[in-house]
C-alpha cells in the first residue's frame, strides 16, 4: 500500500508532463497570422499559374509553408517545369520555391 501512495503521484506527474510537452510549440508549426500568410500565397501562386496560358492544362498542385512555396504534379515538358518555377517565383511573399514538377 505504501508503494501505490508513492506511484499514484509519479504517474500523474509523468502524465502531466508529457501533455506540457505535447502541447509545446515547434518550428514545424505555423501561427495563425503565417497560415493566413501561406494560404494568400498558395492561392496567388495557384492564380498564377491558371493565367499562364502554357500551363493551364498542368496538373500542378501548390503547398505553401512559412512563405516556401511546393510545386508538384505533372506537366507536359521542361519548358513548363522552369515556367511554373519562374511564375511563382514572381508572386508576392514567396520566399523560395521547391519544384518537385514530373514530366508526363
């Protein structure tokens, strides 16, 4: 009885512990204001592309974190791959853009 008195508080302790730490904030994380910041970028950077008449017809999808903008899908050739890289490069708050661009 004398072991439970003394385990029952260590594993509240431990459990309480590990919810703070769960609940800690990491860079992988974005504020409210960031995801609001990527969301405006991702849908500017889709814009783009949609007026690009060399790419309306690609299957590009656009992932935006923390101002990096995420190129991916299937496009018809080279020449597409540089010109979405080059469009989204050109948007507002675009940090820097990682094309993971197939071709088809």
């Amino acid at each position: 009885m004398n072991r439970l008195k003394f385990v029952t508080p260590l594993l509240a302790a431990l459990m309480l512990t590990t919810q703070l730490v769960g609940c800690a904030s990491t860079s992988k994380q974005e504020s409210v204001g960031e995801y609001i910041d990527d969301s405006v970028i991702t849908a500017g950077v889709k814009a783009a592309i949609l007026n690009e008449p060399t790419l309306k017809v690609s299957e590009i999808n656009v992932e935006t974190f923390k101002g990096v903008v995420q190129l991916s899908g299937f496009v018809s050739s080279a020449d597409s791959v540089a010109t979405a890289s080059s469009v989204a490069r050109s948007v507002k708050g675009v940090k820097s853009v990682k094309n993971d661009i197939r071709l088809k």
